[in-house]
C-alpha cells in the first residue's frame, strides 16, 4: 500500500512535463486511476483494520479530508502558482504514505 502511495505521488508530477494537451488528458487519467484505486484500497484496508464499535464515526472522519478537498480545493488551487499544484499534490500523497506507515508501525497489520 506504501508503494502504491509513492508511485502514486511520483505520478502527480508527471502531468507538469506534458508537451500537448492530448498527453496532459492522458497522463491526468492515469493519475487519477491510480489515485481512485489507492484510495478505495486504503479505505478497505481502514475499515478492516477497525473494531465494529467505532467503525462507522472512523470511516466518517476519514472522509473528511477528501470532502474538505472537493469543497475548498478549487479555492486553495486558485490562491497558488499553478507550477505549485502538482508538486503539493505530491507532498500531500506523501504525507498520507507517512501516516499510514505509522499507523502501521504503531499498530502492526490489521
């Protein structure tokens, strides 16, 4: 899961070398792909890892962060360079990378 979160980080730079429009939307669909399966696949591995009793509130605050980025993104991206934005995605990825190998350092597998 870690890899993935880092090839997924690597990947959100590669949009920023593309020449044309028709590899920005191509490269941008990978990205996203990625990101949608590391997503679903990090919220399995959550709810699993959780006892049934706080289940529920955990995934809802889980989502938290991903809702807050749909509502405010547009407004945070407007407010940046725009050679800024796919290297914070990155850094943000990372982040969550890093956060998710505490936890499991912390907590061990499942």
């Amino acid at each position: 899961m870690i890899a993935w979160l880092i090839i997924e980080a690597l990947l959100w730079l590669a949009p920023m070398a593309a020449p044309t429009v028709l590899s920005f939307a191509l490269l941008w669909a990978i990205v996203n792909g990625i990101a949608s399966g590391v997503f679903a696949l990090s919220f399995k591995l959550l709810s699993d890892a959780l006892p049934s009793a706080v289940r529920g509130r955990m995934m809802v605050f889980s989502y938290l962060p991903s809702m807050a980025g749909y509502a405010f993104g547009c407004a945070i991206s407007s407010l940046i360079n725009v050679s800024w934005l796919f290297p914070l995605a990155a850094c943000m990825t990372l982040s969550g990378a890093l956060t998710l190998y505490a936890i499991h350092q912390k907590h061990g597998p499942g």
